[in-house]
C-alpha cells in the first residue's frame, strides 16, 4: 500500500492489545515450560504470540485461526522469515464450533466472542476453551473485565450499545474460569503503560498519515474513525481492564 492508496495498517503493534515485550516474554517463558506439541491460537490475527511460543518449543507445530485475511497473510510472511513456515497453519475460517482442537496449549486473546454468539460471550467460551485443550494442557485467556462499574455517561461515549454486562470483575470472571472446569495458575492485567501503548500505536499509522493527506479522498473517512475511537478510548481510559489468565483444566 502507498500513501496514495490510504493509511498503512498497524505497523506499530506487535501484538493487536496491551500486551508489552516484556510480559509478552515471560508468558511464552511460563508456556513454553510445559513444552506443548500443539499449540491452538482462536483469534489469532498475524499471531504474534504463537510464532514466538513455537520459537520458544522446537518441534511444536501451531495453528491459527482468525476471519482477518489481512492479518493473516500478514503472520504468513512473518513466519516464512522466521522459518516456521513448515510448523504454522494460518486458517481463514470462523472458530465457531470449531474441531481444531484438543490442543496442549490454547490461546485466546481478545477473542472471547470468536467462540460465542452470546450478548456477553465469557462464560461460553470459558466452556469452548476447555473442550479445545488437551486434559493436561493450559490455556491462556486476554480478556477484558471492569476496572471499576461503569458509569452511564461513560458506556454512552463507548463502543456502540456498550452495556455494563459486557464485562465482569476480575473476580467474578475468576469464578466464571473455575466454573468451566479450569484452576487459575497465574492472573495479571495490563498496565496502563501497556494500554496507553497499544491504543497510540493503533491509531499511529493512520494519524501521520492524516496529517500529510489532509486533502485526500478518504481523508474525511479516515479522520472520522480515528475522532470516534479516541473518544470510545478516553471513556473507557482507567475503566476497562484486560486480564491475563493461565488456566489449567481441571482433570475429568
């Protein structure tokens, strides 16, 4: 893509969420330990954090799953040049239901509702992610909880029909993890630093962009998305969490 064509696309992330080098480092450290031979990645956009598991693990082979067919070819290359090519399947389907797995290690980033059809997607796919991991397997769950209740001035100025039920607290979603047949061994959340990096560098590309192109065609377009979610961000600035959990299952 040229400028000419519009805003290059999220060239500043590593991972698509508030997930650091450095926690990003030792996660795949605390996964890598238990040396999965597959990996199982819902979601997984370019698949960042399943290339450097599978890095991490010599011989473990990993498949991911996502209906962005940008990112996807975009984990393809990043593959290819880190020659994994032969171990990594990046699969343009819907994870609905899928029969990938049971894998030894799952990943689900921010894609709770790539599992679910439900309003607040959580608890069903808490149910998914235990039917896809192997019994003496792990799964690692990215998702979002309330910080603190959202007041309704801030749900009003957040993602369209932002509701307080599409999140819980990190306690309640602990619980909700337990129900579904998993033992929380390891809970953390992103910083603000992590969050305040991920939001910046999703807008960047197309912010400079913006300000080179003021003139361009879909400069009106583009100025408009970026205005709306800095907005939908600063409501939910300090509000929204996302947490971290390693899951163990539960023997059956």
């Amino acid at each position: 893509m040229t400028d000419d064509d519009g805003p290059p696309r999220l060239t500043r992330l590593s991972f698509h969420g508030p997930l650091s080098d450095a926690r990003a480092t030792a996660l795949v450290r605390r996964l890598a330990a238990a040396r999965p031979r597959t990996v199982l990645d819902i979601g997984c956009g370019w698949g960042e954090l399943l290339l450097r598991v599978l890095e991490a693990v010599p011989g473990a082979r990993g498949t991911g799953v996502d209906v962005n067919g940008e990112d996807l070819a975009r984990g393809r290359r990043a593959a290819g040049l880190r020659g994994l090519a032969d171990r990594v399947e990046f699969a343009e389907e819907s994870a609905l239901g899928t029969r990938r797995g049971p894998a030894d290690l799952v990943l689900c980033l921010g894609a709770s509702h790539a599992l679910s059809t439900a309003a607040s997607p959580t608890a069903e796919a808490l149910h998914e992610l235990r039917r896809l991991v192997a019994d003496d397997g792990r799964v690692l769950l990215g998702e979002g909880f309330w910080e603190r209740p959202p007041a309704p001035h801030e749900l009003a100025r957040m993602w369209p029909e932002a509701s307080a039920a599409d999140h819980c607290d990190l306690g309640t979603l602990l619980d909700l993890a337990v129900a579904a047949g998993f033992r929380p061994e390891w809970t953390e959340t992103a910083s603000r630093d992590e969050w305040e990096a991920f939001e910046s560098g999703y807008q960047a590309d197309a912010e400079v962009w913006l300000a080179a192109h003021p003139r361009h065609p879909s400069a009106v377009a583009v100025r408009d998305r970026l205005d709306r979610h800095r907005a939908q961000w600063m409501a939910y600035r300090s509000v929204l969490g996302l947490a971290y959990l390693t899951l163990v299952p539960v023997a059956r």
